[in-house]
C-alpha cells in the first residue's frame, strides 16, 4: 500500500491560534483599497472615541457596527444599513459625532 497523498490546491492548516484568516494572497487594488482601508481604520477610531458619550443604547448598535466595518468594498456596499445607523447614532450624539458623521460621508464616497 502507497502513503501517496496528491494534493491538487492550496491546504492550510491551522491548529488554535487567534483571528486566523487563512492564506493571505496580497492586497486586490492598489492605492484604491489602501484608501478604503485607511478610512475604515478612521471610522472605527473615531467610533471608540465617540463611545463614552453614547447612551446605552446607542453604544449597543455602535458596539454591533463594528465587527461589520471591514475594508471590503463588496461587503460594505450590502452594509450600507449599518452604515447608515452608526451616522444617524452619530448625528444624534450632538457635535461630538459630528467627525463621525464626516467619516461616514467619506466611506460611502469611496464605496461609489
């Protein structure tokens, strides 16, 4: 009996480990996703900073927005309601959202 194995493919294996994401084949897009990138790395600061001055219950649709804020062009496009709450939770926090709001603005720009 053989102990041939035939491989046809890419095999990845991963034994524990944390936010493992598989094979990495570099970055599709150029300067385009870094900027989508770039502004999905400012939204997400900018929203931890806002946080403090959230009612509860805004800081929830905040705190559930952001596992869904990744720099995926396709994804966030079929986001565009999580986007769309956190601007309006932003808005409604007063002057202190208002840099929120303006990131918000900016990503959906880019996502055209």
């Amino acid at each position: 009996m053989s102990d041939t194995t035939n491989n046809y493919g890419n095999v990845v294996n991963m034994n524990g480990g944390h936010d493992n994401v598989g094979i990495n084949y570099g970055t599709v897009g150029g300067a385009q996703d870094g900027e989508l990138r770039a502004a999905v790395e400012a939204l997400t600061d900018l929203l931890r900073e806002l946080r403090p001055h959230l009612t509860p219950e805004q800081d929830r649709t905040v705190e559930d927005a952001l596992p869904e804020l990744v720099p995926d062009r396709g994804a966030l496009r079929q986001r565009g309601l999580v986007l769309a709450s956190v601007a309006q939770v932003a808005a409604a926090a007063g002057p202190v959202g208002q840099s929120v709001v303006d990131a918000v603005g900016q990503l959906v720009d880019l996502l055209r």
